[in-house]
C-alpha cells in the first residue's frame, strides 16, 4: 500500500501539508471526549499492510494519550512512524527534588513504534529514552529564511541567553545573518544591565530567537530594555509557540512587532511550516 499519513488532532494542518509534500494519501482523525474526560479516537483510513507515519505534537496530556491510541489502532500496518513536532514536558527532564519524576523519560518510554521523529526537542538527552531509533529534525534554518525574506532594516538575530546561541547560530549562518546573545550585567545591587555580548544593535531591526516562548515573560523585558537602547524594531521567532495564558499582550505591550513561529503547534502565529524538513527526514535513513 506504500506510506499513509495519519493526522492527530492536534497536528491536522500539518500532516496535511506533508501528506501533499511526500505526494501520498491522509487518513483524517475522528475524535471526541466523553463526559468523564476520557477521550477517544479513530483512524478512518485503511491501515493494514500500509507504512503508516502518526502526525501528532502532544501540547496537552490528552494529545499524548491521542497519540499511544494512534500507535495502537495502527498495529497492522506493516510499519509504523511517530512524528511529535512538539513533544511535552521536554522540559522536565532532570530531577531536581528527591521524589520527583523524570517526566520526559516517563513519556518517551511510553511511546513504542519503529521509529520516532521530533522537532527541536528542548534536550536531545531526552532521544535516548525513546524506545525505537529516535531522531531531532532542526527548524531554525527554516526561520532563518523566512526572516532572511522580510526585508527588515540591517537584522541581527538575538539569543535571549547564550544556551539558545546554537539555535540563533543555525538560524543565521546559512543566510550570513548576523548574531549574537544578550548577556546580563549586574550594576548594583538592584540594577541589571542587559545587551547583546558582541554586537551594537542601534538603529538595527533585532529578532529575539528561542526554541519555545512560553509565558513570554523574559523575551517581554528583553523587548523594553531593546527599545530604550535605541534598536528599531523587534521581532520575536522561535520553533515552537506555547504562548500561555497572556503571553501575546504581554509581547504585544512591550513593543514587538511581529511574532513568527512553526506549525510544530498551530497557531496563529505559524509562519513557517516545518513540513518539508520533516518529508526529507522521512526519506533519511535515521542516524
């Protein structure tokens, strides 16, 4: 039957882009939850003998549980390929308290396929406790060149600390943009300076670059300290958009002037979409 993209609820956009990118059939989700919060779902295509590949980011608790019924219903397909743009919990991925779990290994061991791909994963450590070959496919090349089209006035690419420099780095050296990350001073005891560690940015467009915004609360005063120290105008761009509670007026009252992201979550603000990076890590070998 060949290869067969099944779309999770929480990634349909996507797993139809990269259905029509790998020129191949989508098998839609139906899905419901019922009164006592379980939830439920089906694939409405034909599985058995196919190459199926699950489409399915896992935001909230209800989509991992979306995604282990996928790779459950799929059992006769004669392979079967999990791609999560966005894995959750990533994050919690130490033990810092006597008792806690390690949440991302917890999870990552609960999903049993052939094969896995995720999206700047927030610590590649996590790959390890997958338990099928596992792959981090990297999205920031693909903003480098949605940025790199916007015409913005002499732009940097700013990392909001200096464990984001590799990501800001792959985003701009393909693209021969310049970066740089902020670094923070302390002047007193109640005063911290914070400015980019290399380069002036005055009177140049900057682009505040993380792998996720979530709260949006450090990126929102990095904004203000940029706008008083005379850059023009800034943008913030990361691979994945949690965006919480009051994060766009927050972003948005503190000056930016766009916000640009990946459908790894599909939001509004999903300019660029992760789809044909994915459809040529399918067709890799996985390293």
């Amino acid at each position: 039957m060949g290869m067969r993209v099944v779309a999770g609820p929480a990634s349909q956009l996507l797993a139809t882009r990269l259905a029509s990118l790998l020129k191949c059939d989508v098998d839609l989700t139906d899905y419901k939850e019922f009164p006592d919060g379980e939830v439920y779902c089906r694939v409405t295509g034909k599985i058995k003998g196919a190459d199926i590949v699950i489409v399915q980011s896992t935001y909230h608790a209800t989509d991992l549980i979306y995604l282990l019924e996928l790779i459950d219903a799929c059992d006769e397909a004669d392979s079967v390929t999990v791609v999560a743009p966005y894995f959750g919990y990533a994050r919690q991925d130490k033990r810092f308290k006597s008792g806690e779990p390690v949440t991302a290994r917890a999870l990552a061991k609960c999903i049993k396929s052939d094969r896995i791909f995720t999206v700047n994963i927030h610590d590649p450590s996590i790959l390890k406790y997958f338990p099928c070959p596992a792959n981090d496919i990297n999205a920031a090349p693909e903003l480098g060149s949605y940025i790199d089209g916007l015409g913005l006035r002499d732009p940097v690419l700013l990392a909001p600390d200096d464990g984001a420099l590799n990501l800001v780095r792959s985003a701009s050296e393909p693209r021969k943009l310049h970066y740089d990350y902020l670094e923070k001073t302390r002047i007193s005891g109640d005063e911290v300076k914070i400015a980019p560690k290399n380069l002036d940015v005055t009177g140049r467009d900057v682009v505040l670059m993380d792998d996720i915004v979530s709260t949006g609360g450090t990126i929102a005063e990095a904004i203000k300290l940029l706008k008083m120290n005379g850059v023009c105008d800034v943008y913030v761009a990361c691979v994945h958009a949690v965006l919480a509670r009051n994060a766009y007026i927050r972003l948005y009252d503190a000056g930016v002037k766009s916000i640009i992201s990946t459908d790894t979550l599909e939001k509004a603000t999903s300019h660029v979409t992760v789809a044909p990076i994915i459809a040529g890590a399918l067709k890799e070998p996985l390293k």
